[in-house]
C-alpha cells in the first residue's frame, strides 16, 4: 500500500513519550502502530454505520 499522506496531530508530551517508549518496548515503530490503529478504527466504525442504515431501512420498509 502506498503511503502518500501524512497527518499532524497534537498530543500532551507526556503521552507522546509514553506511547514512543511503548513502541520501543515492543520493538514497533510507532507509524506502523498508529497505521493499525486507524485501520482498525475506520473498520469498527464502518461496521456500525453499516448495521444502523440496515436497520433503519428494514423500519422504513416495515412502514
């Protein structure tokens, strides 16, 4: 997969340093885990989108 965009975010320093020491810990790179870490949130959240549209089309349909 390409990585073509990047994205900048604010955080305290103390989680920032806390988060990297993590990623060290594990021998991660703390890109990779932020990566999965939207992945699996965008995929969480889709899922739900998808379960709420079909439940209000089958109300809608039973109308």
């Amino acid at each position: 997969m390409v990585k073509d965009s990047g994205l900048r975010i604010r955080v305290e320093r103390e989680l920032r340093e806390e988060f990297l020491k993590s990623c060290r810990e594990q021998d991660r790179p703390a890109a990779q885990v932020l990566r999965e870490f939207m992945r699996r949130y965008v995929q969480r959240h889709s899922v739900s989108d998808h379960l709420v549209c079909r439940t209000t089309e089958h109300t809608d349909e039973n109308q």
